[in-house]
C-alpha cells in the first residue's frame, strides 16, 4: 500500500505535465495541424473543470479521468514528433514548479464563497 500513493502521485503529476505540454505543442508551429487540433481538445479538456460525465456520478464520473483523459494524452502525443515533445516538456515541467499564488486562490475562494452564500440567500428568501 505505501508504495501504490506514490506511484500514482508520480502518474498524476506526468499525467498533468503532459496535459500541459500537449497545450504548449497546440501553440507551436512545428505542430502538425491535425496533432494541434486535437492537442487543444484534448488539453482543454483535461484542464477544465467540467467532464463529459460529472464526478458526483458513482463510478461512472470518474472513468473520464482515468481512461479518456490519459488515452487522449497518449494518442495526440503519437502525433507530434519526438523532439519538440521533449522540448515542450520540460517547459512544462518548468512552468509546473513556478510557486502559485496563495493571494490569488484565497481572492478566488472569496469570490466563490460570496456568490454561495448569495445563492443560498436567494434561494431561502
């Protein structure tokens, strides 16, 4: 069991660097065009917060990020040559380490927490 978590903490991590870089390639040039589409499809989907199938849903809500999302990755990152995936991964593993804003994810709770409470003001009015 202790070494499954940091097995998969290493997979997650490789999983969003290369959702990552397939959004770096989709702005590169040397891209193919059919390997940039898909590449913006796929890394738009993987960084947003909304799936195909909400996570609330039993067992279900979770198959898109665990089997769609990394057979996108995999299938767009056939298509782009070898050197520029490397090239555009360690960009992205450079961009992953740059420390995050605390102020600005406290400033974005803020904004959600305001407009829950609205919500729920509103609601039981």
């Amino acid at each position: 069991m202790n070494s499954l978590f940091p097995r998969c903490k290493r997979w997650a991590f490789a999983l969003k660097r290369d959702a990552v870089t397939l959004y770096l390639c989709a702005r590169h040039k040397r891209t193919p065009a059919l390997a940039r589409l898909l590449a913006m499809l796929v890394a738009a989907y993987a960084l947003s917060p909304i799936d195909l199938i909400p996570d609330f849903i039993p067992i279900l809500g979770f198959v898109d990020d665990v089997i769609l999302i990394p057979l996108g990755v995999w299938l767009v990152l056939r298509l782009i040559p070898a050197e520029l995936i490397a090239e555009q991964r360690l960009r992205a593993s450079q961009l992953l380490q740059r420390p995050r804003s605390k102020l600005a994810a406290g400033i974005i709770i803020a904004i959600w927490l305001c407009f829950g409470v609205t919500l729920m003001v509103c609601l039981f009015q």
